[in-house]
C-alpha cells in the first residue's frame, strides 16, 4: 500500500516551489513599494523617508543611584505594596523619577538601562515586587510552621501517626 | 592503632528537580579526588539513578564497558544497596561485608556506590520505618572499619527529590546539607519548602549545617546576569529568615556555578571541564570552611 506521506525528495520539491512563489511576490512588493515611493517624492519633492522614532530614554539621563541604593528602593517598595497593595505599589513608585524607576528594573534583572521604557520598566519591576512578596508569604508559613509543635516530625517512636496509619501490617517483612 | 575517623557527609538535596543536584554531586566529588588528595566516596541514593546511569555512559551514548561488567558482578554477588538495606531491615545481624563488589572505582580515590532499581521499593514503605533510620550511619560505620576499601574522607550523597527512608536516613546523619537552587521563582520557592521540610523531618535529631548556593546562574561579564542577582538576592532573604527564626544554620555560599553546557556533560565527558575548575574549587573551599567551622 503507497504512503499517505510524501516522501523527502518530493517535499524538498513542494518547499522549493513555495519559496520560488514567496521570492517572486517579495520582488514585486518591493518594486511596488519603489515605485510608490518615486510617485511620492514626485509629487512632494521635500518629502523624505521617516526617520526612526529614537528608542525609549536614549537622550534621557541616567540614574546615579548605586546598586546598593536601588536595593533599597526595592525594600521600600515592597514594604509600600505589602501595606498598601497596588495603591501603595503605584503611589511609592510615582514618587521615583524615571531615570531611577529604569534603573531599578534594569537592577532587578529587567531590560535595559538605554532602550527599555518608563512604562515598561515599572511593570517590571511591579512583577519582581510580586514574585518577592508571593516567596515572603511562603516564609511566613515556614516560620511560623516551625514555631508550632510538629504532628509530622519524627517523636521518640520515630514514625508519625499518619505513617503509622499508612504503614502495612506486614511492615518489616520483605 | 590509629582510631578510624568517618567520612564528612555532605547530602545533596532539592525537591524540585532539574536544578543540578547530580552534576554538581559528581563534579565536587571528581574535583577533590582529582585535584586534592582526598579518598572520596560518592552515592547514588536516587531510584531514577541518573547519575550512575550518567556514569555507566560514555559521550557517544555506548555503555561504559568496564563499570556495566562490574555492576552486573555486584548485582550477581547481592553487593548492591538495596541488598544492604534489605539485611539491615531483617532484623538479623548486619553483616554485609564491604568491599569493591560493593563499592565501585572510577578512579584510584574515587570511588562509588551505585543506585539500583530496586530502590523504588523504599517508596512503597516496605521496609521497617524505625530501623532505616540508622542504616546509612550504620553502614558509613562499617565502611570506615573495612579493611577492604580505604580510608574515605568525604562521601557525597546525590539524594532523590522527595524525602525517601533513604534520604530520611541520609539527613539525620549527615554533617551538611547542599541545597543548589536555580535563578528563577519556582526554584527559589523551593527553597523555603526544603527549609521547613528538613526541620520538621529530621527532629528529634539534630539538623545539620545547610548550605545554599546558585547553580546554572546566567553568566554575564565575569559575573552573574543582574536576573539571576535578583534570585540570589531573594535566596538570601529566605535562609536568612530561616536561620534567625527557626534556628537554623544556613549559609548562602557565595561561589555560583554558571550555566554551561560543558558542565551539563561533565559526568559522562569524564571530568569537570578545566575552564570551570576554578568555580567549582571556589565552591569546595567555601563548602569545607562552613562544615569545618565550630
């Protein structure tokens, strides 16, 4: 019974002829897009191409905050948001000039010091801020598990009550 | 007569998997057999047995002629550790006898104790809860009074990631705890998870020391990626709760291992990739201060 599948040879072909297709149609937006251009430098002859929008904070200062000092920026927006949720977050955040809200999230591990946006670099850091707070909560729970007495830990029979009951009868035998 | 000194006991443990607790098991062990002169001895107590798979391979995938004769040797003579924690169970006398069919050579000072299969069993509680306890106390003791194998200082222990009878056992006896953890979020939310974990499991006993330390950090400039500094950062907050509010004795070692492929290959390539000896001696010396400090 033949393949339902196209063998290697003949699908080598197929990708082949869809790239001699797409080749063709890119040749002609390209020629299209020349000509459009002719025609529009043509009828305005000041015209010329946009030039690129410059990226995000290329001309902006930056930060003088040492590593240290962001640090500890980041304390004290997670004491902000652990008081206040995402008010407190928002209201000790909007107190930060951009140039140090860049700075902190590119400290925090989150794009970069030249291209990455305010808006950008807040919600950045508002996750780290996040996943900060999502690991104290965690550490509360420890503590505050290991201040109780254990009904897991091991007692002097060496086996918890829970083990006890998943424990076979015949526990000890091979 | 010289009286026997046990090996120093380090357990490698993490829940969470992937994080690298069996390379770097294997890479610490090679290093100091290799680059010092201390006897090493390494076990692989993990049922999924990754590392003595990892070590039974060669690069190409072929399996390492001369260690799959030996286990299969081992295996027919009832020298495994499965076999060994069977007798110790049965309530007779322990007295599995220690020698290379037991213990495995890589190299002149290292040397290894694979796992088996049959370490699966432990998960089903077939065995006697209460005498496990003391089973790898009891056979570090016999290992150290044998005549047949030599004097090891350190035995390294790759621990599966979950708190078997043979972990249980591992951590009430070791003398420190190596916990790698990873930068991102779930590998740092594993970290308090151990913390408790270990407390609540191993009292009445005493906890041993615990170490943490960053594996596969992102390397960036000679350092770390400032992502991966974000981790460490949260890392420390988490031990340094925990050592202040449940008495524990953490330390974040601050030597990371960096992420690389030739790390990753390390066991079956034979040998800790020389350009990252010195990270991983780095590593060891803080490792030996911590468990040697009073």
């Amino acid at each position: 019974m033949p393949s339902d599948f196209i063998p290697p040879s003949g699908e080598l072909q197929r990708v082949a002829e869809e790239i001699s297709l797409l080749r063709r149609d890119f040749q002609a937006a390209v020629a299209s897009l020349g000509r459009m251009e002719k025609r529009l430098k043509a009828s305005f002859p000041a015209y010329s191409p946009k030039k690129p929008v410059k990226k995000a904070n290329s001309g902006q200062l930056q930060s003088g905050k040492t590593a240290d000092q962001l640090n500890s920026d980041f304390d004290s927006l997670l004491v902000a948001t652990k008081e206040g949720g995402d008010v407190g977050f928002e209201s000790a955040i909007s107190d930060f000039p951009d140039t140090d809200v860049i700075a902190l999230a590119h400290q925090l591990g989150i794009g970069s010091l030249k291209t990455t946006s305010t808006k950008k670099a807040r919600e950045g850091v508002r996750k780290r801020v996040q996943e900060s707070l999502m690991l104290s909560s965690t550490r509360k729970k420890t503590v505050e598990q290991a201040d109780e007495p254990n009904p897991h830990a091991f007692g002097t029979s060496g086996i918890s009550p829970a083990e006890q009951a998943r424990m076979p009868e015949t526990s000890g035998d091979r | 007569m010289s009286e026997q000194q046990p090996p120093k006991t380090i357990a490698t443990i993490n829940f969470k998997g992937g994080v690298g607790k069996t390379t770097v098991t294997w890479c610490l062990g090679d290093l100091i057999s290799t680059y010092g002169d201390a006897n090493t001895l390494l076990f692989d107590l993990d049922a999924q047995m990754s590392l003595t798979q990892a070590i039974t391979l060669n690069e190409d995938g072929s399996r390492f002629r001369k260690f799959s004769e030996w286990s299969e040797r081992s295996e027919k003579k009832g020298k495994t550790i499965f076999k060994a924690i069977e007798e110790y169970t049965s309530g007779k006398k322990f007295d599995f006898g220690i020698n290379h069919d037991f213990i495995y050579s890589i190299t002149d000072k290292y040397h290894f104790i694979p796992a088996i299969e049959d370490l699966y069993w432990l998960e089903l509680n077939v065995f006697d809860q209460q005498k496990m306890q003391g089973f790898i106390r009891d056979l570090l003791g016999k290992i150290t009074w044998s005549k047949n194998v030599p004097d090891y200082r350190y035995a390294l222990f790759d621990c599966p990631p979950s708190f078997t009878l043979l972990s249980y056992s591992v951590l009430s006896v070791c003398d420190l705890i190596l916990i790698p953890v990873n930068p991102d979020f779930y590998a740092v939310k594993g970290v308090p998870l151990i913390l408790n974990t270990l407390q609540m499991r191993i009292e009445p006993f005493p906890i041993p020391k615990i170490a943490v330390f960053m594996n596969k950090a992102k390397p960036y400039a000679g350092g770390m990626t400032k992502e991966s500094q974000f981790y460490w950062r949260e890392v420390q907050r988490v031990c340094a709760q925990a050592s202040k509010q449940a008495g524990l004795k953490v330390k974040c070692l601050e030597a990371p291992i960096y992420d690389r492929a030739a790390i990753k290959r390390a066991v079956t390539t034979g040998g800790v990739p020389s350009d990252f000896v010195p990270d991983f001696k780095r590593l060891w010396d803080e490792i030996t201060t911590f468990l040697y400090a009073k």
